[in-house]
C-alpha cells in the first residue's frame, strides 16, 4: 500500500507500524511523529499502523549550534 512520508509516497506493507518504517529508514534518535497531522506518541509508535493513502511527517531533532 502508499502514505505520503513526509511529502514523497513510499510503499509500504500493510501490517508495518510507525516504529517498522523508521527503523527500516535508519531514522534514529529523537523523533516527532504525525499521522494526518496528529501527534502519535512515541510509545504508540510500535502500535500505530498507516492505512493506505495516510500522510506520515517524521520530524527529527538536530543538535547545533
């Protein structure tokens, strides 16, 4: 099936959550994440499973300076 992560579609396999696709996009560290501009909570991550044609924004926190 297809999401919109973070304005580029991506395929994706039906039963993969939130935390399966930051983890198979090597997306590490602190991360804000939105599902049709809703905040998941990052205990829900491994939980919360996109349906087909959902936007996705991951959101990750850079240090500097």
């Amino acid at each position: 099936m297809n999401i919109i992560l973070n304005g580029t579609p991506l395929s994706v396999d039906e039963k993969e959550t939130l935390a399966d696709i930051l983890l198979r996009l090597g997306i590490k560290g602190p991360v804000a994440a939105l599902l049709n501009e809703e905040v998941i909570h990052k205990a829900d991550l491994a939980s919360t499973q996109p349906k087909e044609g959902d936007r996705v924004e991951f959101l990750v926190m850079m240090g500097g300076g």
